[in-house]
C-alpha cells in the first residue's frame, strides 16, 4: 500500500454503504465491524457483525444496496452460517474471502467462484482481526490468550506461531491485552491495536518484547492518548493510522512522535458528516481516500483526500 505521508483529508465524509439505520435490509447494516477495498474490482467487503454476513457493496455505481456474499443464513455454526463476524480479507489470489468468525471461535474461507468451496482454517480460536501478506501466510489476532499468530500457508498446526504476546493478559512490553485489528508489512513487522491498554504496538520479526508506537499513556482523548484502539493501517515509512474508537475519531501517529494528529472525526459522537460513532474497521484505497467502518452510525464513511 503506497500511502503517501502528510496527507490531509476532507472533513465531511460521504456514506457510501448503509446510513440507511440499524436492520437487515440490502441497504443496511448492523452493528458492521471490518471492512476490505478491492481497489481493482471497485467494491467493498463489510464484516456485517450484527446481521452474520459479509455483504458486498459496489463502489460508485449509484447503488444504494449490498449484495449478501457469505452468511446471511441466520445465527449459527453451520458451515454456511457466520456468527458475529468482525473481519474480513481477500486471499492472496483475490479468489475466496477469509473471515474472523467470531461467535463460532473460528476462521473460514468461502470462495468468490464455487459457493459450495468453503472451509474452517482455523478452529478454537476468538479471532478478532486478520491479515495476509504477499506469501499467503495468515496472521490473526487471537483475543482470548493476548497473542497475534502466524499460520504458513498451507499449514495446519492448530496453535499457530504466537508472533506478538503469548505472555499472559497484562501491558507489559511482551505482553497484549485484547488484540484486535493488526497490520503486518513486508519484513513481517507485526502492529497490532492492544486494545484494553489503550495502545499500539510494533513487534519486529523474532523480536521477544514490543515497541509502543501510538497511545501508551492510559485511557484518554488527549493526542498521545486512545480509547480502545481499532482499525490499523501502516504506511510505507511507518506513519500508523488508528481508529480511536472511544474518542470517535481516526488518529495518525508519525514514525518516532510522542503524539497523534486527527484526520477525521473527533467533534464528538455524532451522525455529521464530519462526526463518527465508535469507529472500527480502517482501510484505504490507490487514490489514498479513506474508508471508516462509523460502527453505531450504521455506515462506512469514504473521506477523500483533500
């Protein structure tokens, strides 16, 4: 992802999927959580959580619907059913969605081309976010034992390598304490949202400790403060934009500063255009707009580059 550093966006956002209030209609959400760009098809994947779905939503086609692409079968642990999905990525060769199925303690892959190709990755595990790298190889933060794992493509180890935390619940630097959305760059470096410390952290590949490269001075709305720190995107020289969840706002923390800057939101919790509501999931696209999951406000706002 070549994001630019020192960007600025417009402070009015536009809904570009639901906004249409809580519910299960095409046009609506609830409760969505993670989100995935496919620059290349112009659409966007959305971790529905409160409808166990991931719905698809075309980007710019002046429609006002999703299309239902997985789940959407009711609650439940069958293998066509999701239970409270927070995430949700494309596989390396952008054939078959991957997806933090929460609720049912596990990770699926459901394929784009055959509805009837669809499996568990991943069993026992409450997974809160997920990412691939270039390989194939999966990285999922594991909430329940405060760790983010590796699992090599085409591995099957049921316990996956812990690559961040595994020490316990605690906010000691080799510790995590619910780890939710993660970010992992070329060289593996793993950033991951420690979300009840209030912090972001970087573990370089093999490092046994983390570093602290946003929040880390307890629960606040102050710049070099979170709030339960969410969605996670990292740029090429190391800028970590974070959705800050409990301050309703999204954060940039430049590589090495004592404190973040706001890029959108953060006048309070809100349905205005420049307002978010417990914000989520984070991603951008190549003209470097950038997409917010506004959680309560039942959206995903696209802010565009100013």
């Amino acid at each position: 992802m070549q994001l630019k550093t020192n960007l600025k966006w417009k402070q009015n956002g536009e809904t570009i999927a639901g906004g249409n209030e809580e519910g299960d209609k095409l046009n609506q959400l609830k409760n969505p959580h993670g989100i995935y760009v496919d620059y290349e098809e112009k659409c966007i994947y959305i971790a529905d959580w409160g409808n166990d779905r991931i719905v698809k939503w075309k980007l710019d086609d002046g429609s006002n619907n999703g299309q239902i692409v997985t789940g959407g079968n009711g609650q439940g642990n069958r293998i066509d059913q999701l239970d409270g999905p927070t995430d949700v990525i494309l596989d390396e060769k952008k054939k078959s969605l991957i997806i933090c199925d929460f609720g049912n303690r596990r990770v699926v892959r459901w394929s784009l081309q055959n509805p009837n190709d669809k499996e568990i990755l991943i069993e026992n595990i409450l997974c809160g976010g997920l990412m691939m790298n270039e390989n194939g190889d999966l990285f999922v933060s594991d909430n329940e034992n405060h760790a983010v794992k590796r699992w090599k493509k085409g591995e099957r180890r049921k316990e996956g390598m812990v690559v961040a935390g595994g020490n316990g619940e605690g906010n000691k630097l080799n510790q995590l304490n619910d780890p939710t959305y993660i970010f992992v760059d070329r060289e593996e470096t793993v950033y991951v949202s420690d979300n009840w410390n209030h912090r972001v952290m970087k573990w370089l590949k093999g490092a046994s400790e983390g570093i602290v490269v946003a929040g880390g001075h307890g629960q606040g709305n102050s710049l070099n403060q979170l709030n339960y720190p969410q969605g996670l995107l990292v740029n090429e020289v190391d800028d970590v934009y974070v959705a800050d969840y409990g301050n309703h706002r999204i954060m940039c923390w430049p590589w090495g500063s004592k404190e973040g800057r706001v890029v959108v939101g953060g006048n309070g919790a809100g349905q205005g255009s420049n307002q978010l509501n417990y914000p989520t999931g984070l991603s951008f696209d190549v003209e470097n707009n950038l997409y917010v999951v506004d959680r309560l406000n039942n959206r995903i706002q696209r802010f565009r580059v100013a």
